[in-house]
C-alpha cells in the first residue's frame, strides 16, 4: 500500500510540474493546435484579437483537464478584446468526450456562432466543463442559441453575459436537455427563442442564483420555460422587462411530465402573477420575492448595476462573503459587496476610472524595429495631480508592466517605459491603426485609465 500511494504522489508531481503554458497566436497559430498539443493540466493563453477560421471554431477538447483563458479573465476589458467569431460557420466549442471541471473556459467572447444545437458552446455526454467570465453575443442555433447542455452534462457557466442569442426552437441563451448546470452571476439580456427567451430546460433540474434576466423575449415564457418533468430553482435573482405573448416571465409547462419551479429571494415583474403554472406543475413561491423596480443603472462595467436605493439592495437570502461575493459588487461606483448578498448579477468590483490624457511613442510600430522601448506620457485631469499616480501600478493593455516610470513636475506628466519585447506579442498579428490602453493605481485607491492610437506596419 505504502509504495501504490508513494507512486502517486511522485506521478501526481510529475504532472504538475511538466505542467505547460501555450500561446496563441505567438507559438500556434489556432486554439485547437494549442489545444491539440497539450497534457492534462496545461494552460492555453490566447491573446487578445479576433480569431477566426478552421481551428478556431468547433473547438474541441478531447476530454484533456486543460484550461483555455484570455491574458486575463477578470478583466472585462481584455474578455472583449479576445474573440472567438465563428463567422456563421458552426460553434465556438463542443465538449462531448467526458470532460469535468477540470476542463475551463476562461474570459474569452465568443461571437457568429451557429449550430442545430448550442450556437456558442455545447455539451453532451455527460460532459461537464467549467464556463467562467466569457461573453456570448449574436450567437443562433435550433436550441440553446448560446449553450446548449444534454445527456446529463452539468456545465458550471459562472460569471458570464449571454445576451442577444437567439434560438429557432428553444432556449435564446441556454437549452437543457436532461441535463443539470450549476448558473451562477450571470447576466441574461436580449436573448429571443418562441420558448423561453433566455432558458429552457427539459427533464433538466438546476439552480439558478444570482442572476439578471431583461429584455428577453418569447412567445412562451419571456424568462424561463421548464417542462417535461423539470425540476428548476430559482434565487437572488431579478427578472425584469421580459416580454412574451402569453406568459410574461416564466411558464412551467406540464408537456411531457410534471414540471416544478422553485423561487426564492427574487424580484420578478408581476410578482407570482407573472408565473403561469399549467395544470399539475409546481409553482413553490418561497420568501423574500419582490415584486418592485430593480432601479437598474449604468456603471463602470455595464447597465445592470442597482441605484442604492434599489429594494433589490441587500434583500438575498444569505450573507454575501459566504458564497463569495467579497470581490464582486452591483454598485455604479464599483465598491465591494459585503453584508446581505444583493438580488441579481454582480459586476467584478472595480471602482470609477479617473480619465487620463494617454501620449505613446512612437506613433508608429514597425515590426521588424529593433528598438528597445516604448515610452507612454500620462497626464490626468485638472482636480487632480499627477503626483496622485502610484507609479509602480502603471500596466500596458492592463497586463503589461512598465519597466520603469518617474515624474516630470514641470510637465505636468507621468512617464512611463515599456521594453520593445514585451510589446511584440501583442502587435505581432495586428496591422493598421490599434487602440494601446494605459492603465494604474492612484495614491488614495482609486485608478485611472486612458488610451491612445499607434499605426502597426510591417
């Protein structure tokens, strides 16, 4: 026995310390290369830009415990800027071949897809991968215009924006096909399907917590539609401005099976009204519904932020630090959740950027230059000072550290120095004009961000 479990530990060190990052596009020249090269436990990073093409849709794991992630997924910025546009051509990723999760997708957007089922993403199999911070728009399919999840596959789709999907049968962002996904923070907008404009599941039991349903759109349950024996719980969570012909937000349909639905702790439009419960179903309407404007507004990160004076504010069901909310936040000025969770989704906090005034030099970049750095002046606006700037904070396209940067008083500006190699891998597949964003800390927590263009020439 001794010696079994002393083999595991050293296969088990093995592993990990073998364990690989790959680049895309700088070491391979599409995801699934990258992908195609890995062990369990490897890293694929892919830079920010477009990817599209054969390699780049219909992404395929192949049952490896991999993750496949943007520079930085907690960087809303940087998910928007690393896309996967499948050009109408088929889906951004299939995992069919047993994958846990172990098996991340991780802050990348992904757009144009288009399949019978999943437009975005599909699981079968009983397939089961991690979908953490990604951003699916315009995504189409017959079922699941953004995921779609069958034969008992339990995704955990965690931190994302499933908007402006649609389905030509069901499910406008996600279908679920006897299937079981943990959703969790999410944002569901825009989304259309003719039933249920943002979910529908069959013969599917799931939870739903902490996520904004609005503007979905459906002739049977604008929201939500559960059938055939569904089993479906819903919390924290707000749906407000959905539309549908017959059954406003939500229809727990009887076809097939008895269905059930469970909600809790939700502002939901209507109120129980809003619910259409067909005959033998389950409508469980539990404590702390509302049924009052969520105050919806815009903030650093996007529109679904709460007034604070929303009835939405601290009205959950538990504290917020205990299911993990310290870093995450529905205040327009970016500050941390804390004591009672708030109803709905939850933006990665992130306070106000102060506007700052971005000169990078030179205007031009040669790819084949054998210059060593690259200088950025920053000069913020007149309330403030630019002694304000932590200069140790100053990041390149909020990855990049500077190599050094210092005051120049008399100028009024910060400036800031990038060495030539770190940049390279950035521009190396850009030509024309791009956008470079400078970013830091200031003295008294807040930050400030700016940008500026440059020309990439061979």
């Amino acid at each position: 026995m001794k010696s079994t479990i002393l083999g595991t530990v050293i296969l088990l060190s093995v592993s990990t310390a073998f364990a690989a990052e790959r680049r895309v596009p700088s070491q391979y020249p599409t995801i699934q290369a990258a992908i195609d090269d890995c062990s369990n436990g490897d890293v694929v990073v892919i830079l920010s830009g477009t990817y599209r093409g054969s390699g780049n849709r219909e992404i395929n794991f192949g049952g490896k415990a991999i993750t496949v992630r943007s520079r930085d997924p907690d960087n809303i910025r940087i998910v928007e800027r690393t896309v996967v546009d499948c050009e109408i051509a088929g889906r951004g990723f299939k995992f069919c071949t047993g994958e846990d999760g172990n098996s991340v997708i991780a802050g990348l957007t992904i757009v144009n897809g288009h399949s019978l089922a999943g437009g975005a993403i599909y699981c079968c199999n009983k397939s089961s991968p991690t979908i953490s911070s990604c951003v699916m728009i315009g995504n189409t399919a017959v079922v699941g215009g953004g995921v779609a999840c069958n034969d008992g596959s339990c995704p955990e789709i965690r931190n994302c924006t499933i908007s402006s999907n649609s389905a030509s049968m069901f499910g406008g962002a996600i279908y679920c096909n006897a299937g079981r996904p943990i959703i969790s923070n999410c944002i569901f907008g825009n989304n259309i399907a003719p039933a249920g404009g943002a979910i529908s599941c069959a013969a599917s039991n799931f939870v739903v917590r902490n996520c904004t349903f609005s503007d979905n759109r459906s002739a049977r349950g604008g929201g939500i539609y559960c059938y055939k024996s569904s089993d479906v719980t819903l919390e924290n969570s707000i749906l407000w401005g959905d539309e549908s012909k017959k059954t406003p937000k939500i229809l727990v349909g009887k076809s097939d099976g008895v269905s059930s639905l469970s909600v809790l702790y939700c502002d939901v439009q209507g109120g129980e009204s809003a619910a259409v419960v067909e005959e033998g179903c389950i409508l469980r309407w539990g404590k702390g519904n509302l049924d009052s404007e969520p105050m919806f507004v815009g903030g650093v990160l996007g529109d679904y932020y709460l007034d604070q004076n929303s009835p939405c504010v601290d009205a959950g069901s538990e504290l917020a630090a205990d299911l993990h909310f310290e870093e995450f936040s529905t205040r327009p000025d970016g500050l941390s959740e804390s004591g009672i969770i708030d109803m709905g989704y939850h933006y990665p906090a992130e306070a106000e950027a102060v506007a700052a005034a971005i000169d990078i030099k030179p205007d031009v970049f040669y790819l084949d230059s054998t210059a060593q750095w690259i200088t950025c002046s920053i000069e913020l606006p007149e309330d403030h000072n630019v002694g304000d700037i932590d200069s140790n904070s100053i990041v390149l396209e909020y990855i990049i550290e500077a190599d050094r940067a210092w005051t120049n008083e008399v100028r009024g500006v910060v400036a800031a120095e990038f060495t030539w190699s770190k940049m390279q891998g950035i521009i190396e597949f850009e030509r024309g004009e791009m956008v470079l964003a400078v970013s830091g800390k200031l003295m008294d927590g807040g930050v400030f961000e700016g940008a500026d263009v440059i020309r990439v020439m061979d």
